[in-house]
DNA sequence: AGTAGGATAATCT
DNA sequence: GATTATCCTACTG
C-alpha cells in the first residue's frame, strides 16, 4: 500500500477524492478538535487551470503550492476568511485540493464555542467555517500537515464508493475554468456546502 | 427555499 | 483600482 505521501503525490483531480472522509486534527489553541472531510476542490498548477492561484506562477502567496505534496497551503481572502489546502501532486508543480467541508467528529463542545451562532450542522460546512472550528490561520501555511505537526491529516483507509460520490463543477470560480468538474463531495451528507455559482460580473445592459 | 447586499483587506493589475 | 477558491444577515415567498 502507497504512502499517504504518495498518493497524494498524484494529479489534483485525482487525488481530491482520496481526501474524502479523510480526518483532520487540530490540537491549535491547546484543545483538539477532529473534522472528517465530506467536499473538496482541485486546483492544478502553473498555467494548467485558469481558476487556480498558482496559474500566473510563484508569488509571496501561494509559495507553499511549490512546497512538496502534503504541505498544508493556507490563504486569506475576502478581507476576512482563511481557506486550507492540501498540497499534491510532484514537487514544483504547484497543484492543491481545497478543503471546503467536513463533519465534526471529536472536540464538538470546542467547536461550538468557536463559532457560537452556528448549528451543529454548519459547524464547517464551507472552507472558512472549517478553519473557524480548527483554529486555523496564516500560522500554519507551509505546515507539513502528514508529519507531527498540530495540524494532521490521516487518509481514510478505503476510497469512497463510487456510488457515494458526487462530481460537481467547482464553487466561487469565475472566468475559465468555473465549469470544471472537479468538486467532490459525498452524496447525502448534511455538511456538504450549498452551491454558489461565482458572484457575477458586471454586465452592460442590454437594450 | 432562495436571493441580495454588506463586511473587509490582501493581492494583483 | 478591481477582484476575491466567503460568510452572515435580512429579506421574500
């Protein structure tokens, strides 16, 4: 059996659906709290996908994308929100799955008390409530997310069924490569996050 | 159920 | 100066 290193190690659109119903522990902020993963997105690298912050290449930013597969690439957005990628694929290639989603499974109480006004159900559902739960931040940008850090990831020990998964275009991307099929999420789980098609662009107005 | 608008600042053009 | 891999609240039906 391949190392998680490995297997994570292959295309974004590949290995996004190994990641589901994987389990993530944050022991941030000195209490632990356990998400298991129901909906992710693929991002491919450098000039390979329109949609991905890696497109244009290197920038101060997105430079864990180049880091090896593992590394957790974390980023601010919205003047508010901060969103945890998985790094995949061959080093330098700068491709990452976006965690979007998950159910919590251990440290509920905690979780709760990050996000107050939240019910149960939304506790992380959507890739900035996800972090809210975990504690995650910019701190952890470039972590080694399969190594001892405070942020882990452990693979599930069975891919999904087939019948289980849903494909799906990708959410918030606008211009190319919003129709990219390459959202994965479980079928029939409560905390996957409502679509939202890109906010639109202004149009000129039509006679 | 669904939709609209505002918050709020780093990043990039 | 525009855009953004979003979330929340407040509305309508």
């Amino acid at each position: 059996m391949p190392s998680p290193r490995a297997l994570l190690s292959g295309p974004a659109h590949e290995v996004a659906p190994l990641l589901l119903h994987a389990r993530l522990t944050s022991e941030l902020d000195g209490a632990r709290v356990v998400v298991r993963i129901t909906e992710v997105e693929a991002y491919a690298g450098v000039g390979a996908d329109p949609g991905s912050h890696a497109h244009r290449g290197r920038t101060a930013r997105n430079a864990s994308m180049f880091g090896r597969a593992g590394l957790a690439y974390v980023y601010f957005t919205y003047g508010m929100h901060w969103c945890l990628n998985v790094v995949t694929g061959p080093q330098s290639e700068a491709s990452a799955v976006l965690l979007r989603a998950g159910e919590v499974v251990e440290g509920l109480d905690v979780a709760r008390s990050r996000r107050p006004r939240s019910s149960d159900r939304d506790l992380a559902r959507g890739p900035a409530r996800l972090t809210q739960v975990l504690a995650v931040t910019g701190e952890q940008d470039g972590i080694d997310l399969l190594g001892r850090s405070p942020l882990r990831l452990r693979l599930a020990s069975a891919p999904v069924e087939p019948e289980a998964l849903l494909i799906t275009p990708r959410t918030g991307v606008s211009g190319a490569g919003a129709d990219t099929l390459w959202r994965f999420h479980l079928r029939d789980e409560a905390s996957v996050s409502p679509y939202r098609s890109a906010k639109p662009r202004p149009r000129t107005a039509r006679s």
